[in-house]
C-alpha cells in the first residue's frame, strides 16, 4: 500500500463458493455472472479499507486454466482485490493491461520477500 501512496486499514478476506460469490455479485453489483474476487471499498481518504470476497472454486479453475499453482493464483487474485480498493479498475483493455502489470510486479515482490523470509 506504501508503494501506492496509501495506508492499510482493515482489510477483511473471504474465502467462499461459487454460489455465494455470484448471490454477493448480483445482489450488490447487479452483475449475473460469476467472478474470482469482489472488492468493496469502504476507504477513508488515503487510509484502504475494505472487503474482499473470493470465491475459491474460481481460483482453483483458474490455476487449471493458467497452468498455475493453486497458491499463486490465491496471492494474484488477493492483490488484484486490494489494487481495487486502491482505485485500479479493469474495465478496459488498457486497464486490465495496467492491472495484469501490477498484479505481476507485486507477485515477484511477495515471492522475494518469502525467500528473504526463509519461507520458500
């Protein structure tokens, strides 16, 4: 959040299924469809807070589909809800470009860091 010129605040993660990530999508976004990760914004200036809501089947299809593990593709759809409640939108080719970017340079940030840490 530094990085971004932005405080961290309470950011709340839930980890949930399918069913449940399209009823939140549709009842809160209006939107029918199924996604990997919503993001509400509840942001006080320049303080992120927030909920995150991730539906873990979607993270585990996804990882099929990329040809990832399981656990990056988690850390990649964390860090895309967390750039939302930043202010990064993927509304547009342009955007997602910008997103897929970020995403990508703070993926390589938290690897570094857990082989800093000894954790991997």
């Amino acid at each position: 959040m530094e990085r971004e010129g932005k405080k961290c605040g309470t950011i709340t993660i839930l980890i949930e299924r399918d069913e449940e990530v399209h009823k939140i999508n549709k009842q809160y976004l209006d939107h029918d469809w199924l996604t990997d990760v919503i993001a509400f914004d509840y942001n006080e200036g320049s303080v992120v807070n927030g909920d995150i809501v991730i539906s873990a089947e979607r993270v585990r299809e996804n990882a099929k589909t990329y040809r990832e593990e399981e656990e990056e593709e988690m850390r990649r759809v964390m860090i895309h809800g967390v750039l939302h409640l930043i202010g990064y939108e993927d509304d547009t080719p342009e955007k997602k470009r910008e997103m897929r970017k970020k995403e990508d340079e703070y993926l390589k940030r938290w690897k570094k860091k857990e082989k800093k840490d000894g954790r991997v």
